[in-house]
C-alpha cells in the first residue's frame, strides 16, 4: 500500500475528524484538532494517498512527549500505516530532544498493545476509569530515549 507520512496541513483536519468519529467515542472537533496545527507544542501527522488514511499526534511538553490519539481508518487497518505513523512521532520527538514518548491506551485494545510492546514501548502505571463509553482503564505505555 503506497501512502506518505507527512505533517498536518489545514487540509487534512476533514478527514482526520472523520477518523476521529470512526474510531473514537469521544471523538475529537474540528475545531479542537484545528488549534494543535496553530499549536507550537503539537505535531500532528498525517499518513496520506488520496486522503487522510490515519494521523497520530503528539504534544510535547519541557523535553516530554505525549501522543494523544492515533487512528487507522477501518478499511486501512493491518498494512503497518500505524507503526509507521508511531515510528515517525518517535523519530521527531527523539530528534526534538525529548526524553521520553508516552500514550494511554484502552485496556482491551489488544491490537495497539501489541504494537506498542513490540515498538519497545514499556507497560508503566494504570489510570482507573480512563476512559468512558465504555468506562474503561487506561494503560500507560512509555518509550524512553536513550542519549
């Protein structure tokens, strides 16, 4: 499957809402994902042929990484496009000085746990009740980097 991995442009907030609401119950807004492309702190990327088939986003904070959302479109899933979005925001955040990448992930999502270990991510707390619809835990799952 060809696609670019590329940054976030106005452009792509469409469709990024749209995977926003396939694969999320509490989707993000236009106009949430709007202000992080104006947000020094946030790096947002897309992985793009005709469109926006996933993005991921990160923000970081005094040398601290933390991904908010990645999302795969359904009819896109299993052709690596996630781990090679996680790679590109471990790249840049590493590049970028940070010394750590972190995310939550709902405890059920075995898939994304899978990935997450398998990138050299380690298991590093729980936060209770997390998530809602369904409420559900939040694993924490942190990648250090080594300088």
């Amino acid at each position: 499957m060809n696609y670019d991995i590329l940054p976030m442009t106005a452009e792509d907030i469409q469709g990024i809402v749209l995977l926003e609401n396939e694969c999320f119950s509490s989707p993000w807004t236009f106009d949430g994902i709007e202000e992080e492309l104006h947000n020094p702190d946030s790096h947002f990327l897309c992985a793009k042929a005709e469109k926006v088939m996933g993005y991921i986003g990160v923000q970081e904070i005094c040398g601290e990484a933390y991904i908010t959302n990645i999302a795969v479109g359904n009819e896109f899933r299993r052709n690596g496009i996630a781990r090679s979005l996680l790679e590109c925001a471990c790249k840049g955040a590493d590049e970028r000085r940070c010394e750590f990448i972190t995310l939550e992930v709902r405890e059920s999502n075995t898939p994304a746990i899978s990935l997450y270990e398998s990138e050299k991510f380690e298991r590093v707390g729980m936060r209770k009740n997390f998530y809602s619809n369904p409420t559900e835990n939040g694993i924490i799952y942190t990648k250090y980097f080594t300088r």
